[in-house]
C-alpha cells in the first residue's frame, strides 16, 4: 500500500503490458449485485450499507481493521473470487496473443500466497515514512489509521525477499519510470 504500485502498473500498461487492477476487481465484486455482495452483507451487518443499499468501502475499512479477525473473514470471502478471475483473465490474454505480458497490480499478493501462481514478482518499494505521506495524502487518514494499515501488510523488507525485480519509487517520478522501464524491457527480452 502507497508503494508506486499504480505508478508502475499504469507505466508497464503504457508500454503495452496488459494490466489488471486487483483492488478494482475487489471493488467490483462488492457492488450491488456482485459475486461477494450478499455474502459481505451477511457477515458484517447492515451498517456497512450506504445509500442506495451500497456497500461504502470506508464503512467496511473501519470493521476490518479495527475488529480482530475481521479482515481475516472479508478476505476469506473475496480472495477466491479474485483469484479464479485473475486466473481466467491470464488464460484468456495466454490465449489471444503469444508473447503478451500480463501485470496483475495487487497489495497483497505475497501474503495471500497467489504470487506462486504468477512467473515473475515486480515489488514496488519506499521507506514506510513515505508510505504513511502517501496514504495520508491519498486516503485522508490520521497518521495512525495509515500506519494501523500498512501493519496489516507484510512488511516490506520481507516482501523485498520475494522479488525478481524491485522498483524503488522514493525517488523522483522519472527515476520510477526509468526504473519500470528497465523491468519491462527485462520482461520482453525473456519471451521467447
């Protein structure tokens, strides 16, 4: 979280990678009518419920991460819907065009295991001071709900250990993108 993640994903989209967003897809299956509505719904009661009978994520945020194993039960219930679309999203560009790469942007990859299912690791890292600005700015939370957050995360030294490449956006926007650019051209000289 507050990574780069998107910056990187939306650059390795802009030099032709195919990418999935996971957290959209998350989004998506919460909606009114979506695969894990109703079941999110039953779970976590009627006060995660805005208008128009909506699922407010900022609702849901405030129940997962601040009730003990909350988290642990929204993540039971959307995780295998995300993982079996990520998996037919794959097999279908696979299947469409030789030679595609594939990005699939998502937090907690490492941690939920699903990174086994994919051929390379891209961690985008910075300094967790960093990271909290980042969530501060975007997100409009205290320095604390940022930091209570990136706690639910595997910390990013170790994600660092899973990595076959590693993109330090700490630095300016240009150094980033150079950085991905260096990936991807990476990337396409693997493909066959």
């Amino acid at each position: 979280m507050a990574t780069g993640k998107s910056t990187v994903g939306a650059e390795l989209e802009r030099l032709g990678c195919h990418l999935l967003k996971a957290d959209e897809l998350g989004h998506k299956l919460l909606e009114k009518g979506g695969p894990c509505y109703q079941e999110v719904v039953n779970t976590f009661g009627r006060a995660i419920l805005g208008q128009n009978e909506n699922i407010e994520r900022r609702r849901l945020g405030m129940v997962v991460f601040n009730e003990p194993g909350a988290l642990d039960k929204l993540n039971a219930i959307i995780h295998p819907a995300v993982f079996a679309y990520e998996e037919n999203w794959l097999r279908r560009i696979g299947e469409a065009e030789s030679g595609a790469i594939a990005v699939v942007e998502a937090a907690i990859l490492i941690e939920t295991g699903n990174y086994k299912h994919f051929d390379q690791l891209i961690v985008t890292w910075c300094p967790e001071a960093l990271m909290v600005e980042r969530a501060m700015t975007r997100s409009g939370w205290s320095s604390d709900e940022a930091r209570r957050r990136i706690a639910n995360q595997m910390p990013i030294e170790e994600k660092k250990k899973f990595a076959d490449y590693l993109i330090d956006t700490s630095g300016t926007m240009e150094s980033t993108l150079e950085q991905t650019g260096a990936v991807y051209a990476a990337l396409r000289s693997e493909i066959v």
